[in-house]
C-alpha cells in the first residue's frame, strides 16, 4: 500500500487499517517522520532493507522483495508500506505481489496518492482534456519514444537519468549529463525557448511544491534532485477534425475551442 506523498494527510481509511491490523509491516519511506508515523500505526513496523553508494537498484528491490515474501511464507498477513503510490515508480510492490501470487498466496495493492496526483493539482493539469504523455525519464532517451509535442508532457526521475544505483546528488557530472541529453532530445519537438516546470510535490502540508519554470535551453544547468519531475507544456493544442465532428454527430462546436465531451 501506499501512504501517499504527505503521508498521514495523504494515507486513505483502507490503507491506514491495512497497517494496524497487519502481522508484520515492512516500509520504505521517504523521511523518518513517516517512518514514525507508520510505526505509531503498528509499533513493530520495521524497515526494508535499502542499499547505499554503487549498490544497483535491482538488487535492492529483489533484497526488499525476498524480505517481504521471507514474512508471507511464515503464514502472517503481511503489510508492505512505500512512499507516494505503489504502483508508480514503485517496481518493488508490482514484484512483491506478482511474487506472492505465483507462490499461492493472496496479495493485492491498495493505491495512495502519487507525486504525479499532486502534479496535477499544483500545475492546474487536467489529463482529460489534452491527454498526456507520461514517462520515466530514463526509459524515455534509451527507448526512442515518439513525443507529440501538442499533448502534455511528464518526466518522472529526470535526476536519475543513466543512474543505476542509489541516488547520488554530489555526482553534478553525472546529473549534468543525463540533463544535456534530456535537453538535446526535447529539442527535437521543442523549441529552445519553451518554458518548461521542474516540479517537486510538498513532502508536508506546510510546505510549497518545487514548482521552477525555466527555458527548455536552460534546464540542463538547473539543480534537480531524486524526485525532480519535468512538466513540459504543449506548445499548441491539436487540431479538430471537422469531419470526425460531423461523424459522430457532436456540435459542441469546432476549431482549438473544442473540449472533450466527456470533460465538463
């Protein structure tokens, strides 16, 4: 389960119970305010294992992985906490469920709120009415992915860019990098100018979301941090197709004005 990015403001009735009423809880949070608050919910909680330095990130999912599914094979009914929503940005909780099931026991994932549910909020961001193209920032350079640049634009993790161990924020060449590369992609469907949002949703419900605007030409040199996401803008909303109107009989009206109709 997740415990959403503010964590007890953020926590849903579901997820919460699920913590107080579990045999073992093991959690991977963000700060040790919600490792206290998860622990106040069921004071045996305890934290999964999280490597450090060049430690790679899939031997430190498959080590949180064998640690829950090491509690499940005892017969306990076992709760597993992560940060934000577990199944965005979360390969661990996707595994640990798929684990579980294939070894016959019942496992299920209860959502919580993301960073990027609070990205749409902070930015005034309605999917629905523009779609949106959504992508971890290192899969989207290594994958070649098509961009359309009239839709909305997410990029999750753009500090982690070819960085396959734990985060490392005095590595400024290796950040600098992964940037320059962002950028000289984006160039391809954007303009040098475009304005571009380096966002951050607020860890505490006192704080401010991170919310930068800066020119596409300029983010390569901008501090980002593990949990930098960049909003890129379309730069002009598509077309309608008069004809597709007249087809499926909408006269809800015609040219960039035109709203989805199931959006009100």
């Amino acid at each position: 389960m997740g415990i959403g990015i503010q964590w007890a403001g953020q926590t849903t009735l579901a997820a919460q119970r699920a913590i107080q009423q579990a045999d073992r809880v093991l959690f991977a949070v963000a700060d040790a305010w919600a490792a206290r608050w998860v622990r106040s919910l069921n004071p045996a909680a305890e934290s999964l294992p999280y490597g450090e330095g060049k430690t790679p990130r899939r031997s430190i999912y498959a080590e949180m992985v064998e640690r829950i599914l090491a509690e499940v094979r005892k017969g306990l009914k076992v709760c597993a906490v992560f940060y934000g929503h577990p199944g965005v940005l979360a390969s661990p909780a996707h595994a640990a469920v798929r684990q579980a099931r294939d070894e016959g026991f019942s496992a299920r994932m209860l959502p919580g709120v993301s960073s990027i549910d609070c990205l749409f909020a902070d930015l005034g961001l309605d999917p629905g009415r523009d779609g949106l193209q959504l992508f971890e920032a290192t899969d989207f350079l290594i994958r070649g992915r098509e961009v359309d640049a009239r839709t909305p634009l997410v990029l999750c993790q753009i500090g982690g860019v070819g960085c396959a161990g734990v985060f490392d924020p005095s590595d400024a060449a290796r950040i600098r990098r992964g940037l320059e590369a962002l950028v000289e992609r984006l160039r391809q469907s954007y303009p040098a100018a475009h304005e571009v949002v380096i966002y951050e949703a607020a860890a505490h419900p006192l704080a401010s979301p991170r919310l930068d605007r800066v020119a596409l030409s300029a983010l390569a040199a901008a501090p980002v941090d593990d949990v930098s996401t960049l909003y890129v803008p379309p730069v002009a909303r598509a077309a309608v197709d008069p004809e597709v109107l007249e087809r499926i009989g909408w006269d809800g009206g015609a040219g960039a004005g035109v709203d989805s109709p199931l959006v009100h």
